[in-house]
C-alpha cells in the first residue's frame, strides 16, 4: 500500500511541478505589467508636474538678502547674515532642478515628439525650459545645460557645464523659435497648463516679455546684443495687462503641492503660531524693507505687513517697523516688529506670481531711457510700472490686498519720474522701485540688483559671514558635482572663476 501511495504521490508532484511550469509562463507579460502605469510618457501629465517643480522653489533666503526679511537666528538668517557655516543652503536650487523640472521638460519635449500637430505642446515646453534654465544659470553662472537631462536618455551622466555666455545666446533663440511656432489653429496643453490653461496668445507674450528680461540682462556684457533682443521683445508684444499675468494657482489645502509654495514655507518655518513672539525660526521683516515703504507713505505696507498688538494682527502704519539683521539673539521686544501679512503673504492659496505687468514695464522704462523704446516716454512707463504692481496685490490677496486708484495715483504724484536725470539717476528711481514692486520674488530682484545695483543696500557685515561683509554675487556648486561630475566642474571653474559667494558671472561683469 505505500509503494502505491508513494507512487501517486510522485505523479501529483510532477504535475503540480509542470502545472507550477506553466503557470510562471503563461500570460508573463500581462501579470508584470502594472496597471496602473503608462507605457508611454504622456506630455500633458509631465508638462503640469514641470510647472509646479519649476514654481515650487522660490529661495526663501534671497528674502533676506534683499533686505526684505532676516531672523536673530544664525541658521535661518543666512541670507540677510551670509553666515559661512551654513552656505550649503546655496546648494538647494541646483541640487533640486535637474532631477526634477530639468528631467521633466526635456520628456516632455521628446514625448510631443516631431508632429505638426503638437508645435504648441514643444513650444510652451521650450519657453518653460528657458525659464527654468534662466533662473539657475542667473544663479550660479555657468552650468549643465545642452547636455542636461540626458542621463536615460543619452547615458549622459557628467554633463559638460555651458559658458553663461552660450546659455544666453541659445535661451534667446529658443524664445525667437518658441514665440513663432505657436499656432492657435492647433492643439495645446489646455488644462494641463496650469499658467494659461493653453492660450498661444498668452505663450507668446510670456516668451517676449522672457526674452526682454534676458536682453536687459545683458546690458554690462553686450549692449549692442542687449539692445537687438529687447527691441525685437517689445515689437514682439510683452505683457502689460494684467489679464494677461503669468501665474500659477492654488487651492490652498492638502497636500503641499496645492499651496503657494512662498507662503507654505514661510507659514511652516516661521509664522505658523501667529502671535508674533514664538516664531520658530525667529523671522521678522528687515529694517530697510519697512523704513522705506514708511517713509514713502506707501500703501502697500498694510497690505504685506503686520504687527502682533494684544494678540491681533494690526495693520497700522505706525506701529509697523523692522528688524536689524545683525541681531545674533532674541531681542526682547520681539513681538514689536513686522511680519508677512497671513491674509497676503501666507496665504496659501494666493496664485504664484511668475511674470507680472509691472516687471515689463518697469524694463521698458530702462529701455525707453536708453533710447530703445519710443512708443512710449520713461516717464508714463515707469508710472505704470507703479500702478500695476499696486494693482497686483488683489490678485494675490483678493479685498486685503486692495488697493484704491486714489491711494495709487497719490503716491506717483509723490514720487515722480526725473526725465531730466542722467541715467544713472533713471536707472536708480526704476530699480528701487522695481524692489517694492516686485517683491516677494526676491530672486528676480536679486539678479536686478547685481546687474544695476540697486536699490543702494547696505551689505549686513555679520561675524562669521563668508563675504568679508558684502551681498555674494552667486550661489556655489553643491559639493556632490565636485565628487560625481569632476571634469566637468574643474571645467566651469577654470572658465569662470573660483567657487565662491563673490565671483561674478558672465553677465555680472
């Protein structure tokens, strides 16, 4: 009997085996498939997922470079104090770009393919990737651009860095080729496009008024060059409505990704509590910030300000004042200074603005002093400059952040344009004005400053500052492309200057 046991047993086994056999084969490449991902990279998703990464770092710490914020602590004040022991924070744009909006839009770009029918989806990802490489290389000089994001691609695994110069040269003819592509007769991003929702029109003006900020940049450099691409900018048509804005929503609630990613951080590192003694990095406006805006009897200072009063944040102008930044411990009428306004500032699902009515036409004031620009004088430009920054503030605060006609119209009266001046003079009143107006986009502002120099700021000269006392005039390298990426770095610096806070840039000069 366990002879014929044992022998069933083995023929069940040797079933079981071949039908074990069998099934490990069978329908393989349906089971390992998963079915919730998609075998074919779809543009518009990538495209949507590259404007969040592309908007979603803002450099918090060029607030207080730009003497707009500072904190008594020496961590969360290294861009007011330069404090060399935390200079690492310099890495974070460069570090978080190219694996992220970099990578994406270059999918993008290769997903939308070759098809007549996609030029709109190639050319808004082409003006976005300009954007993105605009903002990084304007940070940090020379870096991975023509070989960047071809790591899967091409196994191009240490990009070569591009002279600035170059980078240049190729962001503007991106924007020219761009801007005359795009065809409103064919398909777009629509919704997937969270800045315009696919509106060619709107595309274009936001690559010319792109190309004008980049040919304004070069003014130090290449005049001839600067001048060339800024008249072709204006006759191309830059945005001066503020319909017309380049912004990106948000909900405000959920996950991170929905909120404005300024107010999120400023909210979690700093403001959270709310009553203006327990911030948690110590933050507070700086001085020449809030000195400036209540000496000019400006508007605006309700509208981003606040002091803790019993408890309540207050708006009133008098009270509001700011905090030195070279305080190195917590001063104790701390809870005396002004902070961001959570009804403007913080606001969580206030819109990202990216391009504005009033950079335009603050540039286009630079350009008419410079004789570039005639359909309009300086003057009236840089008056509208004024209103439409003001203006901006209720697209960002709705009813808080309103501010009347009245109100706009009495402070330009005040502060009138010196047509006569020479243009040192012009430049110094645009580009103070653009610092108010602008803000909070203290990186756009950061890259003005170091172009026109100003405003006039007095550089925080803090002990331990890695500057000898002066605003660095870059960010450094993250130490990983030393390692990983060595001939390539050694490259960049043997071209442009040692890896520090005070070399300057091509453009920079």
């Amino acid at each position: 009997m366990k002879r014929h046991i044992s022998k069933y047993t083995s023929c069940l086994l040797l079933m079981l085996g071949i039908m074990a056999t069998q099934s490990c084969t069978k329908n393989f490449d349906t089971l390992n498939v998963n079915p919730n991902a998609s075998s074919k990279a779809v543009p518009q998703y990538i495209f949507t997922k590259a404007e969040y990464d592309g908007t979603a770092r803002m450099l918090d710490l060029l607030l207080g470079t730009m003497q707009y914020t500072t904190s008594f602590n020496d961590v969360a004040g290294f861009g007011s104090k330069y404090v060399l022991a935390q200079s690492q924070q310099s890495f974070a744009a460069f570090a978080n770009a190219y694996p992220n909006e970099i990578n994406e839009l270059v999918e993008v770009i290769k997903a939308a393919g070759t098809d007549a029918s996609q030029v709109n989806l190639v050319a808004e990802a082409r003006i976005w990737r300009v954007y993105c490489f605009s903002r990084l290389t304007d940070l940090y000089g020379d870096i991975p651009y023509s070989q960047a994001g071809q790591g899967y691609n091409s196994s191009i695994y240490k990009p070569a860095y591009d002279a600035q110069k170059d980078i240049y040269a190729d962001m503007l003819k991106e924007l020219d080729q761009a801007a005359t592509s795009l065809d409103a007769s064919k398909a777009t991003f629509g919704a997937a496009d969270l800045i315009y929702g696919g509106s060619t029109d709107k595309w274009k003006k936001f690559a010319y008024s792109l190309m004008l900020r980049c040919a304004m940049r070069m003014t130090k450099v290449d005049l001839t060059s600067a001048q060339s691409w800024a008249t072709k900018a204006i006759a191309g048509g830059v945005i001066l409505n503020d319909a017309d804005i380049a912004k990106v929503s948000y909900v405000g609630s959920g996950q991170d990704i929905n909120k404005n990613p300024l107010a999120n951080d400023l909210w979690n590192n700093d403001y959270i509590a709310q009553n203006g003694t327990t911030n948690t990095e110590g933050g507070k406006y700086q001085e020449p910030f809030i000195t400036y805006l209540k000496t000019n009897k400006d508007p605006r200072l309700g509208v981003v300000s606040i002091v803790y009063n019993a408890g309540v944040a207050d708006t009133t102008s008098s009270i509001q004042k700011g905090m030195s930044a070279s305080l190195n411990a917590k001063p104790a009428d701390f809870v005396t200074y002004s902070e961001p306004n959570p009804k403007t500032i913080l606001l969580l699902n206030s819109p990202r603005l990216v391009f504005t009515a009033a950079e335009s036409y603050f540039l286009l004031a630079e350009a008419a002093s410079r004789g570039w620009y005639s359909a309009a004088t300086a003057s009236s430009l840089y008056e509208s400059g004024i209103a439409a920054s003001m203006r901006q503030w209720a697209i960002i605060g709705g009813s808080a952040g309103a501010i009347s006609d009245a109100q706009i119209n009495t402070y330009i009266n005040y502060h009138k344009f010196n047509s006569a001046g020479t243009l040192d003079q012009k430049m110094a009143q645009i580009y103070t004005q653009f610092w108010i107006g602008i803000f909070p986009d203290a990186q756009e502002v950061f890259a003005t400053y170091r172009r026109t120099g100003y405003p006039a700021l007095v550089p925080n000269n803090y002990v331990g500052n890695a500057t000898g006392g002066k605003i660095f005039r870059r960010m450094l390298y993250p130490i990983s492309e030393q390692n990983l990426n060595a001939a390539s770095y050694a490259a960049a610096i043997a071209r442009q200057g040692a890896d520090e806070f005070l070399t300057r840039m091509w453009w920079d000069k």
